[in-house]
C-alpha cells in the first residue's frame, strides 16, 4: 500500500475480510501523517450516508466537523473529492462500503464513472473496505460488478496465525498461548479483549465466561446486528457444535427445511462463521461437511449452553474446572490440527515434498471396511508422494501404534507412490517411536516444536 502510495498514480485498493480481524486498524495505521478523507459508512438511509460523507469531506481541511455542510447530492460531494485530488495526492477511504451501496444502490456506477472519466488522471488514492465477504467478492471484484477492472490491487485480511497471535503473549507458555489460538481464532480485537495477563483461566472466567464480559456477549451480538433472523442462525450453529456435520442432519435437528437451511448456512459461511470441509483431493459432494471455522463462536457454543445456568447465577468459577477445563483437551483436537498443517505449509525446513495443497482426508478403508479419517493430508505440486499426518492433543506421549495405524490409512488413501509420515503431539513420544524417527521413518513434532 506504501509503495502504491509513494508512485503517485491513481489507485483503487479493495480490502476485505471478516468484522474484527484489523482491516480498519491497518488503514488507520497507513493513513497516519497523510492526508486522507475517512469516510465510515452507516447501515442507515442514503441521506444519513451523505451527512456523514459531508463532514468527512469538511473534516479534511477543518478540524470543526459540527460546522461542516451538507451536500445536496453524493455527485456533489465526489464533485468535492475529485477537485481536491488534482491538486494533492488524496486517500479517499469508504470503510464497510457494502452499507454505503446498500443504501444507495448506484453508488457502485458512480464510481466507475467516475474513476473511468476524472479519477483515472488524478491523484486519487481511493480505497474500498467491507466486511461482507460475498458482497465484496462478487459486488466490488466479482465480473458483473460495474467496479470490475478498476481495482489496482485487493487484500484479503485473514486472522493471525497460531504463531502470529502468539507473539501478544510471548511470556506464556506455548500450552497457553495454544489455548489463546483455539479461543480466539488468531483475530487480533479478540485477543485484546481476552485480555490475558499472567494468568489464563482467569482471564477466560472474567473475558469469556462472565455475562457482562465482551466476549460473552460478542457471538449473540453479531448475529442480531448483521442477520435477520438470529434465533435460526442460532439454532444451525448449535446443531453443527453438537455434532451434526451434513445438511440433511443439520436440517432434521434444527426443523429447517433443506432448502432455506442451505441458504442460511451460506450466510453463515460468508461471515466466516461456517465452513464447508471436502476430503482433500475429491470434489465438493456428499461428502462434504459443515464446520465452524471461527473459534470463538465454537468455544462459545461449546462450552457457555449447557453451563449456563451456573454463568448468569456468577457460579461458573465452582464448576469451571470439573466442567470447561477438563474439556479443553478435547475441544483444542480441531485447533491443534489447524495449527499443524499451518506448521507445515509455512514454518517446517527440509520439507520431503513442496506442498501444493493440505488439508485432511476421510474415506471408507475397503481393505478392512471401515471409515477411516487422516488429519494431514499434504499433496504435492508434482508426482505421487504424500504427506500423512496424525495430530494428538493428549496428556500421554504418542506410541509406535500411531505410526502403524498411519501406514494403514495411506494405503486406504491409496493416491500415492510414496509416502512421508508426520505424527504430531502434545506430550512427545515414547522412545520406540522416537527410534523410528531416527531411522527416517517418521518425523515427529511436538507443541513445543511449532513454536520454535
């Protein structure tokens, strides 16, 4: 973006992602000690947009916003913008635009004409910014979108990574800062609010699990403010937290109907909130599952119903070791698996394979008819050798027999020629094992290892 700034030329960034994970912290950041018109778009009527757009404008030559005044029309006010940036190097910024073309359903054929006609010869450093993935996705960069090749570059902002959010923490064990990961998914407005200063679980019973905390109040929160209907959204997260994983049983708990329940989960997925996981290698089917991808909102649903009652009685620190703590092994299983395939897409050396895709595999063993379910699966940019990893998240140290049921599940696999095997884990590993390592048989990783 400083790069792009310093050239001088005209440009249109698009930056998008889910709410609270830093888009407007970044451009906030990169906007310090340049001249910029800030514009925040409400969720409101057209007329309230431009009132707010008006004092944006006033507000970049005046420091008294309360005096500014309205203009009549958004042309108008653009008319402003664009006079201002032939003179000097202007960011003009439309932070959650989808709000903005929400209300004022020409906006986006405004802009084009105004970036094909006066802005392209400019000094116009305009940016776009959204929450609304799908909106941003197929509105602003999709083909049909009248602002579709006039984008000069986009950013999509995803979460940190384990590693990443570990370094708000650094003093913290790596158990702990693992935890911190599972709990908030890597957004950096989470992690903030979790708030952790030298102890963890008192940091989850007064961020998380108080009533009045932030935290607790943020998964219902925002659902009332993006979705119309939050008591279904609601009820299909619950459903997909307690176990059902495809449409027809996610359907049949809720008492959705399949059709509009498949349009609700869409929702669900736009927001980041859900996603759908297919074997890795296999196209999207019936096999296809439905996950929730945003960890808090899975902590949430995991572990705040069925303690409800002891939350909102402020009874929770008497159950909270017997009753949460006890389960975060458990519950940390998906998480640790996210993390070590993270592990091996960006941070392992001496790698056997490059990577082209990674993900997990689940299948029907036909040798021994049963199903079985990899944890890693790592494909390859060319030929046929495999990554297969197992990831444990347990108290105990991982054994010989977890390689041996890996070499099982290659061959239920059965897509590669050779195989190299991973065996991750929370405790370590027993000396048998770790003589198979030795003799290049299998690479073992442990928690502390991913931190290194």
């Amino acid at each position: 973006m400083e790069r792009k700034y310093q050239d001088g030329a005209f440009e249109c960034i698009v930056i998008y992602g889910r709410r609270r994970v830093g888009k407007t912290a970044l451009i906030n950041a990169f906007c310090k000690g340049k001249k910029s018109i800030y514009f925040s778009a409400l969720d409101t009527t057209s007329k309230e947009n431009l009132r707010a757009l008006s004092k944006a404008i006033y507000g970049y030559e005046n420091s008294n916003t309360a005096m500014a005044p309205e203009y009549t029309s958004f042309d108008d006010a653009f008319a402003k913008i664009s006079q201002l940036a032939k003179e000097e190097r202007v960011i003009f910024v439309i932070d959650e635009y989808p709000y903005l073309a929400k209300s004022e359903p020409s906006i986006s054929s405004r802009l084009q004409h105004l970036i094909d006609h006066v802005w392209k010869d400019s000094n116009m450093y305009l940016i776009l910014c959204g929450s609304s993935m799908s909106f941003m996705e197929y509105q602003v960069l999709g083909y049909e979108s009248p602002l579709y090749g006039r984008r000069t570059a986009q950013f999509k902002i995803e979460a940190l990574n384990y590693k990443e959010t570990a370094v708000f923490n650094p003093e913290l064990s790596v158990e702990d800062n693992a935890l911190i990961y599972g709990i908030t998914g890597g957004v950096p407005h989470y992690i903030n609010k979790l708030a952790v200063k030298h102890n963890l679980d008192e940091a989850i019973l007064e961020n998380v699990l108080d009533a009045a905390s932030y935290l607790y109040e943020e998964p219902g929160n925002l659902l009332k403010q993006e979705l119309r209907e939050p008591g279904v959204y609601n009820s299909i997260i619950t459903a997909i937290a307690e176990g059902a994983s495809k449409m027809n049983e996610i359907s049949t708990k809720t008492g959705v109907e399949s059709g509009p329940c498949t349009k609700y989960i869409k929702v669900l997925m736009d927001f980041g909130i859900l996603k759908r996981e297919t074997p890795i290698t296999e196209k999207e089917g019936k096999k296809s599952i439905y996950m929730i991808t945003d960890n808090l909102f899975r902590f949430w649903y995991c572990f705040v119903p069925q303690n409800i009652t002891a939350i909102t009685s402020g009874r929770i620190e008497t159950i909270y070791e017997r009753g949460i703590k006890r389960h975060f092994a458990d519950y940390m299983g998906l998480v640790f698996e996210k993390m070590c395939r993270d592990y091996l897409m960006y941070y392992a050396e001496d790698m056997p394979i490059e990577l082209r895709d990674i993900g997990q595999w689940w299948g029907t063993d036909n040798r021994n008819k049963k199903q079985v379910q990899i944890d890693i699966v790592g494909t390859p940019i060319e030929g046929k050798e495999y990554i297969i990893g197992s990831c444990k998240y347990k108290q105990e140290p991982v054994g010989v027999d977890e390689y041996e049921l890996l070499k099982e599940y290659a061959d239920a696999f059965g897509k590669g020629e050779k195989y190299h095997f991973y065996i991750f884990s929370k405790a370590g590993f027993t000396e048998h094992l770790m003589e198979l390592q030795k003799l290049g048989k299998v690479k073992l990783v442990t928690l502390k290892d991913l931190y290194a």
